[in-house]
C-alpha cells in the first residue's frame, strides 16, 4: 500500500480539512486574519461539478507552523478525490491523499530566511489537491464489490481518512459524485449508488485518455519509454514539443488519435482487429479462459509451426532485394493451409503467439500509415492489450520501424493502464493538477505499490504494523521474492506486491515488461536550481546503471552495507523489540526493492546510482527510522567542535595563500567521515575521529588526482601585479557529513568567505540521510562554533540563525567583519545525493543572487553533479572512498582527492 501518513515529506504545503466540530478558538480567529479571502470571493458549485467555498476560510492553529491546517467552514461535502475507469476486464483507481508532516525545520529561523530571500507562500491555494499524494490502483472487475469495500474502509467518497473529517456512520450527502469513465460507468451506477451511497458522473472516455496521456507526458520525468528486442529506453520528451502526436488505444479494438494540445484532438482513424479479437479467437482456439492465460500461454510458443515464414517461400533464403529476413512472417497462419492437420494437432502455445503477431503487427502498421499521413514522428500506444507485455511491445516497435524505415518510433507508458482513470481525475474542477510542472511531482515506491501488468492481490495495507506483518510473510530464495499469501481470505484486494516470477530462463514473460507505478507526490514548493547552464541537458547521475556489471557491483554495495545499516537504525530507536521488528521488515523490503530491480532494472524509471541511494532512505523512512546515525552525529559533532577554536587560530596564524591552500585541504581531509562508505566504517575501528581527521590532513600532499586549485587560488587572491579580485557576492556552499566534515571542514571555509564580504548560505538536507548533516541540526551546530568566533557570531546573527540561541562568548579575540549573513537553507531532498532538478523554493530564491557554488563530498559532487555545469563559478571538493569510483571516474585510487573549478560557464 502506499505510504503511511506519518511518512515525512519535503516541502509539501497540504490543505487539510479540520472536523467541522472544532470550536472557534481566538487564536485561530487571530493567526487566521492573513489568510482569510475577502468577503465575496466564494467560489460557488455549478452544475455537478464540485468546486471550494472559501468563504470564511481561517488558519486552524499557529499561523507560523509550516503548514497550518486551513478550516473552509462553508465548504459542502460533495467533493471526492477518487475517480475510476471501470474497463471489461480491470477497474482502475486513482485517488488522493493528505498527509500528516513532521516538523523538521526551526520555523522562526526559516520565516526570517524566506523573507530575506522573497520567498512568496504563493504555492499554498486553494486546490485541495496540491500538496498531497496520487494514488494508482486495480482491481478486477468482476471483484467489483471488493473495490467498493476498498473505497468504504478508506473513506474516499468522504474524502479520505487523512481528512479527519468523516465519521464512518455518517451519512455520505446526497450531492456526493465521484468521476467515472469507461463502459462500467454506466453499467456499474446503480451498484455504486447503492453500496456507497454516490453518484457516478460519466465522463467521455476518449476526452479522458487523451487527458491522462497529455498530463503524465508533460510532468512525469521518464514517463515515455521505447521497447526495442527486450531493452528499454526511457524518451524524455520536452513538454513544449509534445505536440502533435498519435495516441493508439488499443482495447477490444483500436481508436487511432490525433492530439493537437490540451483538449484538442480527434480521432482520425481505428480497426475492429484489437484486444477482442486476440483473446475472442484465442479463446476459441486453445480454450484459454482469460487473457492473463492467454498470454502466458503464448510465452512457450513458437509460430513458426503455423505461419509460413519468408524462408518457407525461398529456401530458408532471405529475400534480401527487399529487405525481408527468412524469419519474417509472410502469411500468419499460412503454414496451415498445406498441412494435413486438425486443431487439436497444433499446440495452443503456438497458436496463442501467433495470433499476437499478427494482430500486433498489423496494428502496429495501421499506425504508422496514420502517422505518415499527418506527417508525425511520435506515436504512443497503450490500452489492456499491451499490459506491460514486453512481446507485444516489442511485435508493434518492430512493425513500426520497419515500415517506417526507422523514421518513427513506437513509445509505450508506464502508466498506460491508468490513463483513463487519471483523466477522470482531471475532469474534477479546480484538481490543480494542470499548474504543476515536471519538477514538482515525486514519484516513490512504498511496499505494496502495485504493478500495471502485473497480477492483483491484497490485503490492502492500512498501517505501519499491517505493512510489516505483509513484509514478515515474504520469502526470499535468492533473487526471486514470493508474495505474501494472506492466512484468511482477505476483505479486500488491489493492491500488488513482487510476485513469482512466471518463467525462468531466457524466455520472455508476460510480466517481463511490466513496470510498478508508485505513489506520485505532489510538491508544489519543488522548483529547478536556477543557476544549472542548461536545465534541459542536465542528468544528475554520474554512474551509468544501464551497464550490468555496474549495477551487480552497487547492488553488492548496497547488500553488504544493509546488516550494518539495520545495527544502526534499530539501536537509534533504543533497541526495543518493536525498533528490531522494524528493522527486521526494512531489511526484507529492501532486499525486495533490490531483487525487483536486479531483475527489471527499468520498473522504477530510469535507474541512476543516485535513485539506488534515494530509494534506501525512502524505505527507512517508511519503516519510521526517522534518523539512523542521530547519536553517532551527535557524538562526532562534540568531539569536532572541542577541537574547532585550535584549528581557527592556526588559521589565522597564516598569511592568505598558505590559509587558503589549508582551508582546501581541511575540507578533503575532513571529507573522510562518510558512514556510506565501507572503507571510512572500517577505519572508525581504528581510531578517534580526530585521530583519524589529522592523519587524513597529513596525507593532503598535492597535486591531487583532479587538481585544478590554481585556478581557484587566481579567482580569490590577487597576484602582487594585480588588483585584488571582486569577490563573489553570495556563496552557496552544498555540505555533506556532520562532525569533521562540517566543524572543520566547510565552517572555517564558509568563514575565510564571510571575512572576504561574501554572503554564505549552508546548504543541508531537509531529512536525515546516513550522517548528512541536516538543515535542522546545522543553527545548533553554528551557534556552538559562534562562541568561538566572532566572524561567525555577527554572520549568523546577520542570517537570523542566532534568534532562538543565547551565546555565551568566550573572552578572547574579537575582529573586524562585515555584516554580511551567514544563512541555511534547506535543498529540498533526504538524500546523500542532489538532483538539481528538485530543489526546495528557499535554495531557489537563494541561488538567484549567487555567483559561486561549492558542492562538497562523494554524494553531490561525484555520484551526481561531476559533469553539471553552471551559470556561476563553480568548486567541486570531495575525497573518493570507492576503489571502483577512483578507478572509473578519475584514474585513481581510493582516499584520492578532487579540486574541480569551473568559472561561469
């Protein structure tokens, strides 16, 4: 099932709906003045379709939480976040939820940098749906009544659980809709208006698909996907050159459409040879039963013994004058004409795949003639028949590139099965899915997240004991995971999970293809680091996962590490039995995680080292580990902060080339301290933090493996013939580990900056991630090192980190500085990794006035962002504690160091 409510969630600004019970209090009344629209403004429902009374619409609690529940009073109880597309054979689901966030961020301190910053609450509307999660799910419909208990037991025709508003026994009001489309809709509406007490309103199926595909193609990142002899290619299409393009549904027949935009479009073509006739014929044919069977069935086929090949014709020749292999098919069912045989003298398997060729070749024909005739390179195909079949796929591709010479390209969906639905979303006024960009939709994969062309099964997952007890009863036997076999039937289902796979060996299976669909988070606040030289070009990941051997060495990695991991999750929630069993399902979920993508390294998306990374902290989270390594940061953090006012005055002692030099090389040196890395785990073993941070310095002996601090040196030191340099107005320094890392790593950095009269913002991690130092943990950090510093005093005083601590200065040097800020922002993320795409609003509005980024360790600087290029300046500092990583990405060896400088580019 999907993520729990108490999964925390960057930078989300929810709507929740409060029970209209609660009593008016003054301080609601009061914080609520701000928010409150003038009289007037209501928006009113007309017609059926429902829409927000914002009428009277107060903030419910302490106006600077970091997202104040907003009361609509005056808000009927008619809207739903569900809508369904109820099809022949499936019924699928798309519905939303809220959430309930964690505080993460001191709000004081972050009120004072937003509003240093501009930072608008514009993202916070009136759209119930913004700020939330997406939900994909399926059920068969001939279990129509276990959809409807799925519906009931989570209130969506209320408006969901989360919503706090509906007491299961309350009447559902009368008005109560819920989108629908398909032919189900119409079949279906006296069953939904018994059972739930709501109306179905139909939606035109065809306006649906075409909304659905138009949406999942402008703001999902690796939507689009080509399938070519069993490899798959995700497309990144640019979402201001979508248009025109043909969409192919293929259901029991086949529409052939044109769309020209956002509700612009017309169906120009189609044929009654389709899904239908696939399985009506198939089933004549071998007495299959369903069409889940039927492609199964065709996984052991070989048509060769019914259709007459072009060697059958030539001699086992090509006919290569025409560009015909031996292999083609030149009359399906041909070979049957000669032979003496009767049906029962073929094998269903060979009939079964047979019949998918032809059907698929043919369609995939008709597709291209249509594609030709308008003049289109873009054809996407999607419907029951494909059902993440990777034969299938790959028949039609073959058929358009062929005839097309290689001119046009088949492209496939990962969310083809729940375009309809999601069109049936849309159709809801004011959904505010229409505002969202690409940038601000996060797509994760809790455990139960369900497959598109996979199987169904359930129970549902209702809380975080249920998802564990689920994850109690997998069994792994190497790479294949078992799904859970519910002991009693289950109440419900819908809701897939890793399945057996079909097969073995090299033969495709009916589920080779079929990719899981997470639950797609909804992030308004999420922008794109404005600074990137060209957003468009960008890839974050360094380390090309497409290549086997490299995805079987970091898959090791990542195994070896998980018992250690687990150690320390489970001992920072006090080593409880409840802490062990958690630890236990976490261990069991993210094995799975890995097996699936071992097997279908595409289920997710395109697969970076950097997703691998982001996935495993996701799942932590999941299993409510907020933060593994909280007291081993705590700890490191003391020992390094002891050390820090030593390290500053020998600082100072120095003149301002060999300070410099020094500064770089206690930032490399200090870059060691990563619990990521097996090698740095091993040599905690052998020794103190500090220890270990002075034998590193040591070895800091130039020139390093990526050397460029000359270039550095020249941009911020004047040579004795010429002017000093400007220096750089506001720096934007990306930190990574707590303890020596930050104390004496990119603090006295970022403070030899602020001496220069350079803004310094730090930029951390909104949610822990191994031993990330987070936005949360870096004031406290700031203000114990401010005691020693009166450089670092004023600038954090300047950036509003200093407004919740009391300083107690120690008697001793003070000195000139500039009251330039020392800020912290969050970069929007939980990750050892960044991808800039995703950064949070305040690291936007931070980064428009920068002229310098420093992007410091292993995660931000090498897994992903190496070759990014920037508008500003740009210092790329990290030391490689992978033997692999040197080896590949630099030439070296580990503990080598990086110094990369880039000007603006």
């Amino acid at each position: 099932m999907a993520a729990t409510n108490e999964d925390p969630v960057l930078g989300i600004n929810d709507i929740k709906d409060e029970p209209m019970k609660r009593e008016k209090t003054r301080d609601r009344e009061e914080t609520g003045r701000d928010m409150a629209p003038p009289v007037g403004s209501s928006i009113h429902r007309s017609g059926s379709r429902p829409q927000l009374d914002l009428s009277g619409a107060a903030i419910q609690g302490n106006f600077e939480e970091r997202n104040p529940t907003i009361l609509l009073p005056n808000q009927s109880d008619d809207i739903s976040h569900l809508a369904i597309d109820i099809g022949g054979s499936l019924i699928k689901l798309v519905y939303f939820s809220r959430h309930e966030e964690r505080s993460v961020v001191n709000y004081r301190q972050k009120k004072f940098v937003r509003e240093r910053l501009g930072v608008s609450n514009c993202n916070r509307r009136s759209y119930p749906i913004l700020g939330g999660r997406l939900h994909f799910v399926k059920f068969e419909t001939h279990k129509i009544n276990e959809c409807l208990d799925f519906i009931s037991s989570k209130q969506l025709h209320r408006g969901g659980l989360d919503s706090h508003c509906w007491p299961s026994e309350a009447p559902v009001n009368s008005n109560a809709i819920i989108k629908a489309t398909g032919g189900g809709a119409y079949k279906f509406a006296d069953l939904f208006k018994e059972r739930l007490g709501v109306s179905i309103e139909k939606e035109d199926e065809m306006d649906c698909l075409v909304s659905g595909a138009n949406f999942l193609l402008k703001a999902i990142r690796h939507e689009a996907f080509t399938h070519m002899e069993g490899q798959k290619e995700f497309v990144q299409i640019d979402h201001n050159d979508l248009f025109p393009y043909l969409l192919v549904n293929i259901g029991s027949g086949v529409s052939i459409i044109k769309v020209d935009g956002d509700g612009k479009f017309q169906r120009v073509s189609g044929t009654n040879v389709g899904g239908g006739t696939y399985w009506g014929l198939g089933q004549l044919l071998t007495k299959c039963k369903s069409f889940d069977e039927l492609l199964e069935l065709s996984q052991r086929g070989d048509n060769s013994t019914i259709d007459m090949l072009v060697g059958d014709i030539y001699g086992g020749m090509d006919y290569s004058k025409i560009g015909l292999s031996a292999s083609t098919i030149a009359s399906s069912f041909g070979k049957t004409i000669s032979e003496k045989k009767e049906l029962q003298d073929y094998r269903p398997a060979d009939i079964s795949l047979s019949l998918l060729r032809m059907i698929s070749y043919n369609i995939g024909q008709i597709s291209y003639l249509n594609a030709l005739r308008f003049g289109l390179k873009r054809i996407f195909f999607g419907g029951f028949f494909i059902r993440g079949h990777a034969y299938t796929m790959d028949t039609i591709s073959f058929a358009v590139q062929f005839w097309s010479k290689g001119d046009a390209q088949a492209m496939f969906l990962r969310h083809e099965g729940f375009l309809g639905a999601l069109g049936a979303f849309m159709s809801y006024e004011k959904h505010g899915l229409d505002d969202l960009m690409v940038h601000q939709l996060v797509e994760r994969f809790p455990m139960g997240a369900p497959y598109t062309g996979g199987k169904i099964h359930g129970p549902p997952l209702g809380d975080l004991n249920e998802k564990i007890s689920w994850m109690e009863k997998f069994v792994q036997k190497g790479t294949q995971i078992m799904a859970p076999v519910p002991t009693e039937p289950p109440g419900t289902t819908g809701l897939g999970g890793f399945e057996v796979p079909s097969s073995k060996g090299n033969a495709l299976r009916s589920d080779a293809s079929a990719l899981n669909v997470g639950v797609l988070h909804l992030v308004p606040s999420l922008e794109v680091f404005p600074l990137l030289s060209d957003p468009k070009k960008y890839e974050p990941n360094t380390i090309d996962l497409s290549d086997p051997g490299e995805l079987e060495y970091w898959f090791t990695v990542l195994t070896d590490h998980l018992p250690d991991l687990v150690d320390k999750a489970v001992a920072s929630e006090g080593g409880t039995d409840d802490a062990k069993r958690r630890g236990d399902a976490f261990a069991h979920a993210f094995s799975a995680h890995l097996a699936r993508l071992m097997e279908e390294p595409a289920a997710y998306g395109k697969l970076g080292l950097a997703n691998l990374l982001e996935l495993r902290e996701e799942c932590l989270r999941e299993f409510q580990f907020v933060d593994a390594y909280r007291s081993i940061k705590q700890r490191e953090n003391e020992a390094s902060l002891a050390v820090l006012p030593d390290l500053l005055m020998e600082l100072d002692s120095m003149n301002e080339e060999t300070r410099l030099l020094t500064l770089i090389e206690g930032v490399l040196a200090a870059n060691i301290f990563d619990w990521g890395s097996r090698a740095c785990v091993d040599l905690y073993h052998k020794g103190t933090i500090i220890e270990i941070y002075r034998m590193s310095r040591k070895k800091m002996q130039r020139p390093w493996q990526v050397d460029d601090f000359d270039l550095f040196e020249k941009r911020m030191l004047a040579s004795k013939e010429e002017k000093p340099p400007r220096p750089h107005k506001r720096a934007l320094l990306f930190v990574d580990n707590s303890g020596a890392d930050i104390v004496l790593g990119m603090l006295p950095l970022a403070r030899e900056l602020l001496r220069r009269g350079t803004e310094v913002v730090l930029v951390a991690n909104s949610l822990p991630a191994l031993n990330d130092v987070t936005a949360l943990e870096l004031p406290d950090i700031v203000a114990e090192a401010a005691k020693h510093c009166d450089v670092l005093r004023r600038a954090a005083e300047a950036g509003g980190l200093l407004v919740d601590v009391m300083i107690n200065r120690q008697d001793g040097y003070k000195e000139e500085s500039a009251s330039v800020p020392l800020m912290v922002v969050e970069n929007g993320c939980g990750s050892p990794c960044i991808d800039l795409r995703q950064v949070s609003s305040e690291l936007a509005a931070a980064a428009k006035e920068a002229d310098l980024v420093i992007l410091e360790g292993m995660g931000r600087s090498l897994h992903t962002n190496f070759d990014a290029r920037f508008k500003c300046d740009a210092l790329k500092l990290a030391m490689v504690k992978n033997q692999r990583l040197a080896e590949k990405l630099i030439g070296g060896n580990i503990y080598d160091c990086v110094c990369r400088y880039e000007p603006a580019s």
